[in-house]
C-alpha cells in the first residue's frame, strides 16, 4: 500500500501547484538547524521526513567536487584557503566549524541520495573562479556525470544564480534540467530561463512580486520561492504558485505545516495586540486583528497596506484586519480570544467584547499597569 505524503513532501511540481503544498526544501542540509552543507543535516533532514534537499558544489584543484557554499573555507570549517586552489587533500585535514564533521564531498552526498526516486535535489553550481571557459565545461562535466550515475532522471537539477554556468551545463547536456537563480525575479530572467531551456526559476520572496510569480507559474516554469521560514510565507508562496520553497529551518517549517491550525481573533490593533498576531500567524493559523474604536486608523492602513502603522512592521501575510463593527463576524467560529488592549480598555473590553464571545470560547488578556482602587491602593487586574 502507497504510503500518504504529508504536506511539503510531495515531489511532483504539478501536483504541488495544483494543490498548493509546495515542497519543504532542506537548504543546505537545514543550515540553521544542522551544520551548513553537512553530511549530518542532510541525513537527519532526511530521516525527519524532508523530501527536498539543495546543496552548492565547487571543484577543487585536483578536481574533486567539493560540497561548499563559499568560495574560501573560513566561514563554515576551522581552515582558510580558497577551495578551488586546494587539493582534496588539504581540504580534507579540515573540519566544519560547529559540530566538527568532516567536509563533505559530492560522493559522500550521492551515497545517501543513491538510487531515491522519492527526493528531489538542487544542486547548485558555485564556478565563479574557474577563469577559462574550458575549465568551467570540465566542471559542469564532471558534476553532470557523477550525479547522473547516482540518481534517477527527474530527481534532480542543477541550478546557478550564474547565466554562464547554466550555459555551460546545456551544452555539455542537451537534456538535463535547469534552474535560473535570481533575487527579484524579472522578465529577462524569464527570458534567459527560456533560452537555455531552464525548467525551473528560484527568485527570493521578499524581492519578488508576486504579478511575476504568477506570470512564471503561468509560463509553466517550476518555481522554488527563498527563503520561507515560517507557514505563513508557505501560504504565500503556494497562492504565489511556487512548486517547492527553500528553508534554512525545514525541519520546523515541515513539523508546523503537519500541525493543527487555530482561529485566532485579537481585539486590540495597537502595540500589544499586533505583536501577538505575529507568532499566531507565523504558525499557521487563522489571524483575525479586530481594532478597537480607538483603532480605525491603524486598520485603515493595514488593510490597504499589510504594515503597522506605529511599529512599520510588514505582518506576516494572510492576517485580516476588522473594524470594531465586525466584531461579531471576526468572533465567528474563533477558537481562541485574545483582548490586546491597554489598561485604561480592559473595562471597554469586559463591557463590549465578552458578551458577545460565546461562553465555551477560552478568552486571554494581555495588557500592562495597574488598577487605582477606590481607598487609594494599586491593585493588579488578576486581584
């Protein structure tokens, strides 16, 4: 019996626009969760149940292929040196700097990705100090060759945020697949895909729009959106038409997208309130931000603008923003109440919002100061 994939791990770029469940790409081996580029992260993201996996390869100068972001050794090992200027050898001597694993090499990758149909994995092409564009073919040859010896066809793809590379790559292979790299995506990044017969574009979500998003899901382009940390930025990325999202914490963004969501309604769109509709979407739940009447300005903009007034923050996308007036459409259905108000609201609060919250409803406050009572003494609200 066909085992039931769960949200993020299906790696079928049609069937993940269709029913917008993008796939949970570990990039680099989870980077922020495991050590950057990793044996160990790719294997424990692997054995988590992540399906998508992108990870970055140079050459050395004996020609080995090495699995390294950088150009130099001195951010992620306890070495320095450029890596195209060492040997396997003297790379090998080095450790990667947090956990002390060895470096990794493309045939240590390829020994847990050998043979899978099941996972999809970008590789990306780091090249810009090879020089000559002989040297650039020999690498594109070797990478292609060792990857399509070890994986199926259609498990994975090679992808650049360098045209020339990509160039380089088609020309030593007519059919394998390609993918354009880009932070705001544009239409001569669409062009160049369609001239070297890319399949694939990876713009940043936070530079791109989504009119371009769309206009490449349009194209028929498969499109990985980086970096999406968080369920909300899934959400978007999957109305955006993105076939995969890459995370540097694919392990939590996986777990959240599996659990549970709430609908959460906050009654307070000042300071207080607004910040808790941060976590609470961030999550993957339902955030309705309801104003008080003393709030029909800040609503005002974050309807029409999806950012805090006072604070010049963007909220995560998908919270949807309530006047005062539809206080009772907001409440509808809420699994949770949160009153965000100041002190001097908590008595508009109890007069005005908890009647209309239905009585098995869990209600929580939040609110700072404390209450002048009558004889002259300050008391806490829980008092």
């Amino acid at each position: 019996m066909q085992r039931t994939l769960l949200i993020g791990q299906n790696t079928d770029p049609a069937f993940n626009r269709a029913n917008r469940q993008p796939l949970v790409v570990s990039h680099r081996g989870g980077r922020q969760e495991y050590d950057d580029n990793s044996a160990t992260g790719f294997e424990l993201s692997l054995a988590h149940g992540l399906r998508g996996f992108e990870t970055d390869l140079r050459i050395t100068k004996d020609d080995e292929i090495v699995v390294m972001h950088n150009g130099t050794l001195d951010a992620t090992t306890n070495g320095s040196g450029i890596v195209e200027e060492m040997t396997r050898g003297e790379i090998s001597r080095f450790r990667l700097k947090t956990s002390g694993d060895p470096i990794p090499f493309l045939d240590d990758l390829l020994a847990l990705f050998r043979g899978r149909d099941d996972i999809s994995v970008e590789f990306e092409l780091k090249c810009e100090k090879l020089g000559s564009e002989a040297r650039l073919l020999a690498y594109c040859r070797k990478v292609r060759d060792l990857v399509a010896a070890a994986m199926p066809e259609g498990s994975y793809v090679f992808t650049s945020f360098q045209r020339d590379a990509l160039r380089a790559m088609r020309a030593v292979d007519a059919r394998v697949r390609l993918g354009l790299i880009m932070f705001g995506l544009v239409q001569d990044d669409l062009d160049f895909a369609a001239s070297v017969g890319a399949v694939r574009v990876a713009p940043r979500i936070g530079d791109t729009s989504e009119a371009m998003a769309r206009k490449a899901a349009a194209a028929g382009l498969e499109m990985t959106l980086w970096m999406v940390e968080d369920v909300a930025d899934y959400e978007r990325a999957a109305a955006w038409g993105a076939t995969a999202v890459t995370s540097d914490h694919p392990v939590y963004l996986f777990d959240a997208l599996q659990t549970p969501k709430q609908v959460v309604t906050i009654v307070g769109a000042g300071m207080m309130g607004s910040a808790l509709a941060f976590p609470a979407r961030e999550n993957g739940h339902e955030v309705r931000l309801v104003g008080t009447h003393l709030d029909r300005e800040i609503i005002d903009v974050c309807r029409a603008t999806g950012r805090h007034p006072k604070f010049k923050r963007d909220f995560p996308w998908g919270v949807k923003f309530h006047p005062i007036e539809d206080l009772d459409e907001a409440l509808r259905g809420a699994d949770v109440v949160i009153g965000g108000v100041s002190s001097f609201g908590v008595e508009w609060f109890h007069e005005h919002v908890l009647p209309a919250v239905p009585e098995a409803t869990p209600v929580l406050t939040v609110t700072k100061g404390l209450v002048d009572a009558p004889a002259g003494s300050l008391v806490t609200y829980p008092e």
